[in-house]
C-alpha cells in the first residue's frame, strides 16, 4: 500500500515537471516571436533575425516562422538565405499565398535563369496534386477515408435493410477509390521526399566542376546566390548537384545549404 503511494506520488511529481516545463518553453517562445514580430515592425531587422532564431535554436520550426525568417532576409538583400527559409517555410504551407508571392519576387532577383527541363503532362499533374496539402494533413486524411471505408463495409454486412446496406455499399466503394488516390499520392510524396535532396546556393558565384577535385576536375558552368539544386550525392566535402535543366557537376558543400 505504500509503495503503491509512494509511486503516485514519483508519478505525479513528474508529470508536474514536466508540464512546467512545457509551458515555461511555450511562454519563451511566444516571448521571442512577439519580440521579433515587434522588432521587424520597427525595421530592425537584425534583431528580429536574433529573436527568432533563439526560437530555431529550441529546436521549434514551422510555416510562419520560417515565413517571417524568410523576410527579414530578403528586407536585408540575402537573397540566397531568403529563398532558403522561404523554401523550408513551403514544407509546411505549400498553399500559402503570400509565401507563393514572396518566394517569387526573391527568384526574380536571382541571377541564374534557369529553364526547367520539359516534364510529361500527367506527371506534372500527378506532383501539382500530391503537393496540394501539407503532408501531415496528407496522413491523417488518409486515416480517416480508411477508417470510413472499413466502417462503410461493416454497415453494409452487419445492417439488414436492403436500402442502408446499398448506402454502406456505395459509400465504402467511394471512400476505397478515394483512399487509394490519396494514399499512392502520400507513398509518391514519402518517396519522393526520401530520395530528394534540395539545397540553395549561399554564395556569390561558385564554379561547378566535373568532378570532386579542383585538381582533376574542370569547370562545366557556374552557378550563383539563391539557385535551388538537388543534391544527388556527397563525396567527402564535395557533393554532386543537378539543377533544373539536368545539368549535373560537382561543387564544395559549404557553397550551398540543405533545405
């Protein structure tokens, strides 16, 4: 009996401390953006960038702060940092106007025009629609067409009625399309997100080479400050791109940084 109590009490303690501890980083946190939001309405925009990156330092991230972050680097002309966070910002509201609208003002000023290699139609839509919504929204609206799809079905083998079981029928197959739709969509879209790698150039101009050698290697083209590469594979401090027109080479990776 008093061990059984002294266990609540060990239990309880820790949920208490635990819970405090919850809050007093959800209070510091809603402290440092309030303080950023505060500092970029002044224009101050070095400290806002401090503020919220305290915030990135906890180990929190989401649409809206990475949005802000985004445009305290583009008020600063840090076009490559801007479209960075801009791009980590569309992770979690890839619908999000505003952020459309940024993301393309800061690629106009980017020097590389690059033009996108011609992609087949139906996979062109195939990515528009597996990329309409965030991917945790993705999840869980597969859950609950599956978890209506099975339900439809036990209505239509448990009820007896001839018209709600046709009803449970129809539905069930409604929902079994819909699932298999969605749920292709978020294995194309987890997939895809395993295998591809996305970065921005962060300097000035840095040369693309041949191969991960400045000695071996040879110049195939240059790139420049806030282009989007992919990133194929690493070799010690070198790492092999490929931008968006398929041209492939070799650059050092403190060049760039990982979205």
């Amino acid at each position: 009996m008093i061990n059984r109590l002294f266990r609540r009490i060990i239990v309880s303690f820790v949920i208490v401390v635990l819970c405090s501890g919850i809050k007093g980083f959800a209070g510091e946190k809603e402290q440092l953006f309030s303080e950023g939001n505060a500092f970029y309405q002044e224009g101050k925009y070095s400290e806002t960038l401090k503020a919220y990156q305290r915030i990135l330092d906890m180990g929190y991230e989401s649409g809206s702060l990475y949005y802000n972050v985004g445009n305290c680097y583009y008020k600063l002309q840090d076009i490559g940092r801007a479209i960075l966070f801009y791009e980590r910002a569309k992770k979690f509201m890839p619908g999000d106007e505003d952020l459309k609208i940024n993301l393309t003002l800061a690629n106009l000023a980017v020097m590389d025009k690059i033009i996108t290699r011609p992609q087949f139609i139906l996979f062109r839509i195939v990515r528009g629609f597996t990329h309409l919504v965030p991917q945790s929204i993705m999840m869980w609206v597969v859950v609950g067409l599956y978890l209506g799809f099975v339900g439809s079905f036990v209505v239509w083998i448990v009820l007896r009625k001839r018209v709600l079981r046709l009803t449970g029928f129809r539905l069930g197959v409604f929902l079994g399309i819909l699932f298999l739709v969605f749920g292709l969509s978020l294995v194309g879209r987890l997939r895809e997100a395993g295998q591809k790698v996305e970065g921005i150039i962060l300097v000035d101009k840095v040369d693309v080479m041949s191969a991960p050698s400045e000695d071996e290697g040879v110049e195939v083209f240059s790139l420049h400050e806030g282009t989007k590469v992919w990133v194929d594979q690493r070799s010690g401090e070198w790492m092999e791109i490929v931008i968006a027109d398929g041209k492939v080479g070799w650059v050092k990776q403190e060049a760039l940084e990982i979205i």
